[in-house]
C-alpha cells in the first residue's frame, strides 16, 4: 500500500513538473535587432526598423513590457528610450499598472526627441486617419481590412 501511495506520488510530482517544463519552454526568448521580423500579432510581417520608421514604437514598448519572451538588443533599446533603470531581466514581463507607466515613460521620452517637422508630420498623419474614420463611419463601412464572410454577412443583413 505504502509503495502505491509513493508511486502515485512520483506520478504526480513528475506531471507537474512537465506541465511547467512545457510552459516555460513553449517559446524561446527573442532578441529582436532592427532587422528582425516581429513573427506575432498583426505586425507580424513587419521589421522592427520599420515599426520605427512609421512610429510604431508605443507597439514595440507593450512587446516589451508584457511580453516575457521578447528581448531587443541595445541599439533597438537605445532608440526605443529604454534606459538601463527602465530595463527588466527576460525572461520576464511586469504587472499591467507598471509595464504601462514605463511604457508612458518611454514614449514620452521618444516624443521629446522629435524634430518640430516630425511632429508636425504626425499631427497632419493623424488628423487624416480621424478624418477617414468619421467618413467611414457616416458611409458605413470602414477601411479596415473586410474578410469575405463579414462582406457576406453585411449583404444578407446577419
């Protein structure tokens, strides 16, 4: 009875044990150069060089922050404002409340390093965006990318 007891207790212990090896080793932590592929989510066809370029660096900081896999290396970092006292040890992500005002931080930092040009560029930029929003939505569609069965669906009033 004793020996029962004993291997069903090893069982157990070794089930937990593999259920955390798979969960720490789903995804092998990424450190992402300028030239690298994002891989995950609706950027994943862009590079992080890119992501930059187009100011999309608010997107690349939440990668960061809450993401535990996800790493940059130090040019990204450089450029993302991420100073040694903003960086976490990875494999790691923090708390929602934190990863959010260090977020803030950095792109607060990121904004102040903008030429008066490049801000300018992004206000004309945005102001565009907002005006095809309100006239998508007056038209009732929007220039958002429509799959064939929400078109569908919109035809036979679902």
């Amino acid at each position: 009875m004793e020996l029962l007891t004993v291997l069903i207790k090893m069982r157990i212990y070794l089930y937990i044990n593999m259920i955390e090896i798979k969960a720490n080793t789903s995804l092998n932590l990424r450190t992402m150069t300028l030239k690298s592929k994002v891989g995950f989510g609706h950027l994943k066809n862009f590079m992080i060089g890119e992501l930059i370029q187009m100011n999309r660096s608010k997107e690349l900081l939440n990668y960061y922050y809450n993401l535990g896999m996800v790493n940059f290396n130090q040019e990204v970092k450089d450029l993302l404002c991420i100073t040694p006292s903003r960086e976490i040890p990875k494999p790691g992500k923090l708390p929602k409340e934190e990863a959010s005002k260090k977020v803030y931080l950095c792109y607060r930092d990121i904004l102040d390093k903008l030429t008066d040009i490049q801000r300018i560029k992004d206000i004309s930029v945005v102001r565009r965006q907002l005006k095809d929003e309100k006239k998508a939505k007056s038209i009732g569609t929007s220039n958002v990318f429509n799959s064939k069965e929400l078109l569908q669906g919109k035809n036979h009033g679902r």
